[in-house]
C-alpha cells in the first residue's frame, strides 16, 4: 500500500502541475459547455428533467473521452524515458504500479467532473430537479469514466508509443461502446451476450442519466474496471522481462 501511495501521490502530482492535464480539461469542459448551451439551454423550453438528462448524455461522453486522453502516457510514457525501468527494479509489485497510476487519474477525472457542477445548479435555477438524479448522473460518469480510462491504462501498457495507445484505447472503448447496436442486427443467443456487455447504451443511457441507479450496472462497470487493470497488470509483468 505504501508503495502505491507513493506512486498516486506522484501521478497526481504531474497531473496537477503539467499543463497537458489542465488543457484535456479546459478542451473538454469548453466542449461540454458549448454543445450543452447549444443543445439543451438554448434550443427552446424543455422541462428541466430533460435538459438535465442531456447535460448527462454530454458529460458522460466527455468523461469516456477524458478517462482516455488521461490514461494514454501512464505506462507509455514511463517506457519513451527508460524510467520504468527504475520502477521495475525497485521492490514495487506491477499491480501497485496500475493501482497507483490508475487512482491517481480517476482522482484528476473527478476534479474535471466537479467542474461542471455549476451545469446542474443553472438547470435548478430555471426549474426543479432532484439531487438524487443528479448524484446518479455523476456516479454514472464516473464509472463510464472510470472504465474507460481502465482500458485506455491496458492499452497503454501495451505499447511505448503514446499515438498508438490513443489509436488502440480509443477503439477498443468505442467497440465496447457500439456493441448494442451491433446486438440489434443479430439473432440471440449472440444478441444478448453482445447487449449484456456494452458499455454506453444499456446502461449510462439506459439508467444512468435518467437517474435510475441499478446494482447490476454497477457492478458490470467495477467489473470491466478490474478485467482491463489485471490485464495491465500481466502484460507489465509479460513485458517485465523483455
């Protein structure tokens, strides 16, 4: 624990001070504020549910876009400087590496959430909404989040070249975020199994950001978080002795 203590409070140290964190933030909050002014707050009445759902629609695509962009250097960069190599001499297990790294982006993903808190607060001012919706709407968006920078952290580990991380991470979550509509196409038994393990329509859209909390989606997102961060694990070890 102590030694991924260290390395959280590293990580989070270069999010905090590098300016790459602070501008995948400022892009993407610019993003989710003009497409929600444009989308929701400025294209006529709408009952204040609905314009909360939509808010919720666009920051739940922007945390699946943030947890990517902020996973992509973890390990990748860690092997462009030749410093994993100190990492992988020093008494430091590979799964204290990821769970370092990975609570460290998951905290700065958080931080670029509670930004846009003030979305929520100009929906009350026009109308009513409850907090229950809106505390669901962000768990939501943070295990959306959280999964997708757990595969982005797998992809990472994969490769030396940050580019080629994005590529690979960017399209295994858009996969995972399609399989639905590609279930609809198909005949069961492959239907089910393909709807049962999307990431984006069954459940955020589905649940999430109308502000219905299910045990099972969440279970499925820790799920997917776990599968991806031990696939970093053992490909950090498979590298290890490369």
């Amino acid at each position: 624990m102590r030694a991924t203590s260290i390395i959280f409070r590293r990580e989070l140290g270069a999010y905090l001070r590098s300016p790459l964190g602070w501008v995948v933030t400022a892009v993407l909050l610019l993003v989710d504020g003009i497409l929600f002014q444009s989308s929701a707050l400025g294209s006529g009445e709408h009952l204040s549910a609905d314009v909360l759902r939509t808010f919720f629609l666009l920051t739940g695509f922007v945390s699946i876009v943030g947890g990517v962009a902020l996973s992509i250097r973890l390990i990748a960069e860690e092997r462009q400087t030749h410093s994993l190599v100190l990492l992988n001499t020093s008494p430091v297990r590979d799964v204290e590496i990821i769970a370092g790294k990975f609570l460290s982006a998951l905290v700065f993903l958080c931080i670029m959430l509670a930004l846009t808190l003030y979305m929520p607060k100009l929906i009350m001012v026009h109308g009513k909404i409850t907090w229950t919706q809106v505390a669901v709407g962000y768990l939501g968006c943070i295990l959306v989040g959280a999964a997708a920078l757990a595969i982005g952290l797998f992809a990472s580990a994969l490769t030396r070249q940050q580019l080629i991380a994005a590529v690979a991470g960017s399209a295994m979550v858009a996969i995972l975020c399609n399989l639905f509509p590609l279930a609809k196409r198909l005949d069961p038994p492959l239907k089910d199994v393909l709807s049962g393990l999307d990431l984006w329509w069954v459940r955020y859209m589905g649940n999430f950001m109308n502000g219905v909390l299910n045990l099972k989606d969440v279970i499925y997102y820790l799920a997917v978080i776990y599968f991806f961060l031990l696939l970093a694990v053992k490909t950090l070890e498979a590298k290890r002795w490369q």
